[in-house]
C-alpha cells in the first residue's frame, strides 16, 4: 500500500520565530502561520477561512527562519505531518498535529497583490472516478 504524507502551505507568520535548542544543541523553531482560503456564501458574498497553522523547523533550517523571518511575513512550507502526545502538569493528556517543515521559502517582502477570482464552477456532488484503464499499467 501507497502512503504519502506530504503538505504545501502558503501563509503568513502571525508571531516572530520562536528558536529553543534541545539538551543535545539541536536548534529547534516553531513557525505560527495564517492560511487564508477564500470562498463564497450561499449568498455570493466572498468570505475568507484562515487556519493557524504550527510549523517546527530543526536545526540550520530553524536557525535561518529565526535570523530572517518576522511577524507578518509570507513563505511558503513543504514538509509532513507529525502528531506528539504528552501529559501536560496536571495529568491530562494533551495531543497535537504540526507540520515539520523540510523546506521553507520566504515570499518577497512588501508584494501584496490581492488574489484574482477565477470561476473554478461548482464542486461535484459526487467524487469523480477513474477507470482503470486510463491509469496505465503499473510496473
């Protein structure tokens, strides 16, 4: 079986970086970052969803986002999804899902265009499906 876990986020950093380092020197930052996807109401009125997103970037990688990233800035993040658990001090059991960042790209400072809307038409009730002849054979 085929599994992937791979994510791409564009978003804007909504705190400067937070840089710690482990007992053993590893540097470590956690990245907080808006997702703004827009779309419209039953009324057609274009509304925006944002989801805050944490992004942990270790060693060089972190150090860098630390000395040039700041509050308000875009990047764009590929990485993977991780999910910890831990029990927090008064014995409950506390469980994120963050985005361990591979790669992080700073988008260029001051460049803010507002996205143009492009009719994508309706979302498919159904799930469109393929045949498996159009798949190809698999090697």
């Amino acid at each position: 079986m085929v599994n992937v876990n791979k994510v791409l986020l564009v978003g804007n950093l909504t705190k400067d970086p937070e840089l710690r380092y482990t007992p053993q020197g590893t540097a470590v930052a956690t990245l907080r970052i808006a997702v703004n996807t827009p779309f419209k109401d039953k009324s057609g009125e274009t509304k925006r969803d944002t989801c805050f997103v944490n992004v942990i970037a270790w060693g060089q990688l972190a150090e860098i986002c630390n000395q040039y990233l700041e509050k308000g800035r875009s990047i764009f993040v590929e990485g993977r999804l991780v999910s910890r658990s831990w029990q927090n001090s008064e014995g409950k059991s506390r469980s994120v899902i963050e985005v361990r960042a591979t790669s992080v790209q700073f988008m260029p400072k001051g460049v803010r265009q507002e996205a143009k809307e492009v009719d994508l038409g309706d979302e498919p009730e159904e799930p469109v499906g393929l045949d498996n002849s159009s798949l190809g054979e698999v090697v």
